[in-house]
C-alpha cells in the first residue's frame, strides 16, 4: 500500500484511538523511510561543511533541477530553447539568473498542463493558501514529503529537538474540526486556534498537560492567543516547553516577547511555502524580526522583479513540478551577505466574538465552493464581524452566496458573523501590493 492511500485513511477514517494504536507503525513510515534519513543524514553532516562546499552542492542541485525539468517537462523546455540556456552548459548563478527568464503563480496557473513531469505518477497535490488573492495547486512527488519533513527536523534539532522521542504541540486549527486532536504520524498534538476561548481553556490545558508536549509548533498569532489565555486564566503547563517554532505568519516583537515570558524559552521562526521553492531558518533577529539564512540544500533563492526585493526561488525537492526562477508574492530585504527579511501577506488578525484570535492563515486553504472566486480580500472593523469582498468568476446565484458566508463562518467555528460583498475588484497598496486582510483590530 503506498504513502498516498495510507495518508487518506489515517486522516479521513482513523478514530482518535484507532490513531493512538497504529501511531507508531504510521509514524515509522515517516521516520523510517529511506529518503527521509538520506536527506536528515545528509543536512547533519552539512553543518560542518565550508561555505564552498554548500556553494558547490547548492550549484549541483540546481544543475540538476534544471536538466531534468529541460528532458522531462515542455515548458521548460520551451522556454529555455527560447532564452539560449543550456542546463548542461551553464557556470555560474549568475548566468542562471540573467538567462533563465522568471515565472510567477498567472505563469504557472496558464501553463499547468505543461509543467508536470509526466514520467512521475506517484505524487500528490498541494494547494496554496489565498494570500495572493488566487490559488495554486502543486503537484509533489512522494519523494518532497520526505524531504519536507527532513528539513524541518533538522531544523528543529538544531534547538534540542529528536524525532524519535520528543513530541510536539501545534498551535494552529486549519487540520482540525476540533478543539484538540492527535496526530501520531508526528508525534503530535494539537490545539485549535479557531476553537480556543476563554471558556474552553481549561480543557484544552488539561489535554496538553495529559499528553506532556516537549516542543511548540504554531503561527504566532494562534501560540500568543494561547498564552494570553495562560496568563488570563492563571494556567500552569506540567512539564517545561523547550522551545518554540514559528510558522506561517510574520512574527511581531510584542508576541515574540510576551510568549517568551510566558513559557519560560525562546523562539525561533522557519520560512516555508506550499510550492516547495524555499526553506529559510531564523539564525538572528532585528528588533525582534526574525532574518532569515535560506537553506543551500533546498533551493536557489535570490532577489528581484520590478521592485527588486520580491522573494525568487528554484526549489530542488519536488521532480514532479519543479518551480524555477519563481517570484512569490513574499518581500525579501537583504541585511547582510546570504541573510534576509522577509516580509508576507498574513500579518495580522482576525478577533472573534469572545475574544478568540484566528489568523488570516485559517482562511487562506479553502474549499472548492472557492472554484467560483476569482479573488477574494478580508475585512474587519468590528470584533466578532468579518467582510468578505468576492470578485467572482461569473454572477452568482443567492445560493452560491449563502454557501461562501456559511463556509467562512463554519471555519470561524461560528464565532466570526460574515457577510459577503460582491465587488469588481480587490484593493492594492499604494505601491500596487495585495494585502489579504485591508483592515485589523487589536484583541
């Protein structure tokens, strides 16, 4: 039975304790497999490796990425023949940057068909969040799943973290319909951040403190929520938190600061996307932003476009549909030689009726009611209350309407009142950027 048909099951018709028994032959499957410990082994040993060598194999993947998108994959080679670039003959990043012309998510949703290794069958697919305003479904190898975890294991041992005993607590809620849930497959627990109130505190605490989590995994905005809660409600956690892991949002100083208090560590940030192009680490901070080093192994990421900070990468771990020279809708400022700030769509909040803090992550993965929306932008000015602008693909019917309302309020868990507004167009920044969410209150 392949990786694909085990995942459907263990996810869609595992019972909790059903979970809780087949977790570890699950999770060995993971921990086990032979591409994840070539990889994990390999980023170990990378760590003692000069700035030449991780140069050197960063430029061998890239060649290799680029050969094997030119044999196997139409547009590339389409698109190479016409820019005069050989990915056989080509010596120098540079020469990649200047020759190889960039592609953005329009490129890629125009050209889809195009842009799959055909040769590769056992793959799954990736939906990115609406951040940008419009969806991308890529497709991965199983391979990129074992790699994907690799990277982000090996970045969190890098801070204590061991796969084969330690387990992690995740502070996010898009995974789950329920308050708290468990995931063997990684050794995980979980608290929904849309579900988490004042009043369902305590249980929520009582089910971290039963399970005894060693690591905290989460987007800032769902791990500050939860901590206001521990300090609101005079809460205690049994056993000490290690350390915290960031994902997803942009990270404020007055969250980084008072969840570090809150749980006695610190904090560290990793940078990631759904198209599998970048991996960057937080390895310092500036005024309490986290720079980011970008992993040499995983891709090639530069900087550029019209306004020459947008975030450009060529991801090395996906042969299904490798993304190369792909401009994300992220800012990239440089601060010093290979570390960056990075700079995102979902900076900021939603608040619910009781107070309860959903990150405008929640709503970036949605369902395909959202087949019907061109592009969509959120709004709040009031707490509990939220305005959901829709330019639509074609006149929807009253139905199609109520149907978009009752889906963002079932995944506010009933504590957002939405109303949908039919517009022609979404608003940009003064300097032409879309931003998800135009308007945010405090808690």
């Amino acid at each position: 039975m392949n990786a694909k048909i085990l995942k459907n099951i263990y996810n869609n018709y595992f019972p909790e304790c059903m979970k809780k028994c087949f977790g570890g032959i699950i999770r060995k499957r993971l921990i086990g497999n032979q591409t994840f410990l070539i990889t994990y082994n390999e980023l170990v040993e990378s760590e003692s490796w000069t700035e030449e060598q991780l140069k050197a194999k960063q430029f061998d993947l890239l060649k290799q990425t680029c050969i094997s998108a030119y044999e196997n994959i139409p547009f590339y080679k389409k698109e190479f023949d016409a820019a005069g670039f050989d990915p056989n003959k080509f010596e120098s990043l540079e020469e990649f940057s200047a020759k190889v012309p960039m592609i953005d998510k329009e490129i890629v949703l125009q050209n889809m068909d195009h842009m799959q290794n055909p040769n590769i069958t056992d793959d799954y697919p990736a939906t990115t969040g609406g951040s940008s305003g419009t969806r991308l479904q890529v497709n991965n190898a199983w391979s990129t799943f074992y790699k994907e975890n690799a990277f982000q294991f090996h970045f969190w041992s890098l801070f204590g973290y061991d796969f084969k005993k330690h387990k992690i607590l995740l502070l996010a809620g898009e995974e789950s319909e329920s308050l708290t849930s468990l995931s063997p497959l990684y050794n995980m627990i979980r608290v929904s951040g849309r579900h988490l109130n004042p009043e369902n505190m305590e249980i929520a605490v009582n089910f971290v403190n039963k399970h005894k989590p060693d690591f905290i995994v989460g987007l800032p905005s769902a791990t500050y929520y939860f901590c206001k809660q521990l300090v609101g409600g005079g809460y205690k956690l049994i056993k000490p938190i290690q350390h915290v892991f960031f994902r997803s949002e942009n990270i404020s100083p007055k969250q980084r600061k008072f969840i570090e208090e809150t749980l006695g560590c610190k904090c560290n940030a990793f940078y990631g996307s759904t198209e599998r192009i970048a991996w960057g680490e937080e390895i310092d901070t500036i005024d309490g932003i986290p720079v980011y080093r970008f992993n040499k192994l995983y891709g090639y990421t530069e900087t550029g476009g019209e306004d020459g900070i947008s975030l450009i990468s060529t991801g090395f771990i996906n042969p299904k549909m490798p993304l190369i020279r792909y401009k994300t809708d992220d800012i990239a400022v440089k601060v010093s030689e290979d570390r960056y700030k990075v700079e995102g769509h979902r900076t900021a909040c939603l608040i619910g009726k009781n107070d309860e803090s959903f990150s405008v992550e929640y709503f970036c993965h949605l369902e395909e009611t959202f087949d019907l929306v061109d592009k969509y932008q959120l709004d709040q000015y009031k707490k509990g209350e939220l305005i959901v602008n829709i330019v639509p693909r074609k006149p929807l019917s009253n139905k199609e309407i109520d149907n978009i309302k009752q889906l963002f309020e079932k995944m506010s868990a009933g504590c957002l009142d939405v109303t949908i507004k039919i517009v022609d167009h979404v608003e940009l920044t003064s300097r032409g950027k879309f931003k998800l969410l135009l308007h945010s209150i405090e808690a």
